[in-house]
C-alpha cells in the first residue's frame, strides 16, 4: 500500500487552485509531515495540530475516502 503523502502527490499539478492542490503542496514542503504513513489517525492528528487553512481537515477527511478506495483495488 502506497503512503497517503504519495497519493496526495497527484494533486500538485493541478492547474486549478482548489483546496486539494493547496493540501497537497503544503504536504510537499512540510518536512516534518509523516510522508510514509498510511494511518488514518497518524495522518489526521498531525493535521489537527499542523492545519494550513481553515478547510484542511475536512479536506482530508473527503480525500482519505478516496484514497481508501483506490488502495483497496
């Protein structure tokens, strides 16, 4: 299973600036984020005390789904 940072990834070239992209860049240049995770909590507590934008977590909530989808392929 891929990590959820490398899931994110493909959100960095969008040409739209939507709150996707936005998580997905802040993700690349956070060096502390943990880039190699694929826990839920892991991830979602690090955001709840690290949140780039107001919207962050509900974001993440709405990818994370999608990302559970994917790997479950």
């Amino acid at each position: 299973m891929r990590s959820f940072y490398h899931y994110m990834m493909r959100f960095r070239g969008n040409k739209q600036q939507d709150h996707e992209k936005q998580l997905a860049d802040w993700m690349f240049e956070d060096h502390s984020f943990p880039k190699q995770s694929t826990s839920y909590h892991e991830v979602s507590d690090y955001l709840e005390w690290n949140a780039p934008f107001p919207e962050a977590l509900r974001v993440f909530d709405r990818v994370w789904e999608s990302y559970q989808m994917e790997e479950q392929e």
